[in-house]
C-alpha cells in the first residue's frame, strides 16, 4: 500500500512507468475492497446463515422431545481399538441399556450412552427422542445457531478478502513479468552500443 502511495504522489515523474500507476489503481481498488465488500460479504453470509440455523432449532425444537429415561442395565462395550483422540470423551460417556416413553406415549428399549460415569439398575437421566420415539441428539439452542452464524459470516469476510488480495497478487506478478519483458527488450536493443559511446561507429 506504501509502495502505491509513493507512485500515485510521482504520477507525474517521467520515470514513473504505465504499469506502474496500473499497480497503483490495483492497489487502491483492493484496498477498497477489503475494507467495504469483504465485511458486507461476511454480513451477508452471517445474516443468511443465521437464518438458515434459527429456521433448523424450530424445526429440531418441535420434532424433538425430552423425556426421562431408566436405565435397566449397563450395555457391553463394543471391541474397539482404543483412539487417544476420543479415549477422554469415550471416558465421559457410558453406554447402558434404558427404558423410556416417547412423546406420543409409547414406550421403548434400547441402548442409549448418558453422561453418568456410573449408572445403576433404575437411575434415571434425561434423553431426547423424535416424534417415532427414537432417541436423537439434544436440538440446537439459539446461543449455539448466534455462534456458527458469527464463524461462518467471519470466515466469509476473510476468504472474500484473500481472495482480492490473491487476484492483487495475481496482477502484480504479470505486470512484473511485463517490466521484465520491456526491460529485456531494452537492454537487447541497446546491447549492440554497450561500451562504445561517442566511438563513433
């Protein structure tokens, strides 16, 4: 951005190259972008996703149920080889064999994982089911939906704005490949005469 400055001030300086003030509008024009169209993008993205999450917690909050259930025994664990990327949540969950009835009054067993580290015949717990009784994951709040709007609008903001900076980039280095082209061009016509000024010949 310095460097655009300085050439704009010296626009009129006769060694002040076309390609030059081109890197210099590129320059300003970026710059505009990132501060205006990125943030609009992100708040654009942030708004719709946003919607788009609120929309999904009524559906999810009128689909899914909570309800009490009993736990009958504990389930056997399945042989795994243990992950020590999920040996601590693992640890945090045990699987049991419960008992619950489903919003529309049925009743079910299966097995089902609580957050009890040790759960006993008829210890109860709270799990959510859907409208057939099945036990789901807990519906997405609204703190939950506000938060993934904000990441997904920031990142928005942030990859519309690498994405000028890259097409910056992008313009500099053909217009650098143009300078080294004349250059070559130049130094290719005066080469013959180098060395020999005012020889005469």
């Amino acid at each position: 951005m310095r460097t655009a400055v300085a050439v704009w001030r010296r626009r009129h300086s006769p060694l002040c190259r076309t390609t030059d003030l081109v890197e210099a509008w590129v320059t300003f024009a970026c710059a505009l972008l990132i501060t205006f169209a990125a943030p609009a993008a992100g708040w654009l993205c942030g708004t719709l996703t946003h919607a788009a999450l609120r929309e999904s917690v009524r559906v999810q909050h009128e689909q899914r149920h909570r309800t009490t259930a009993f736990v009958v025994r504990a389930a056997p664990e399945p042989t795994v080889i243990p992950d020590p990327e999920i040996s601590t949540e693992r640890a945090t969950h045990t699987r049991v064999v419960a008992n619950w009835t489903a919003y529309d009054g049925t009743r079910h067993t299966g097995t089902v994982t609580t957050t009890q580290r040790v759960a006993r015949p008829g210890d109860r717990f709270e799990v959510w089911t859907d409208e057939r009784g099945r036990v789901v994951s807990r519906p997405m709040d609204d703190a939950t939906a506000s938060t993934h709007a904000a990441i997904a609008g920031i990142g928005a903001g942030a990859a519309t704005a690498a994405l000028f900076e890259g097409g910056r980039r992008l313009v500099v280095w053909r217009l650098t490949l143009r300078r080294y082209a004349r250059l070559d061009q130049a130094w290719a016509k005066a080469g013959p005469d180098w060395g020999r000024t005012g020889a005469g010949s």
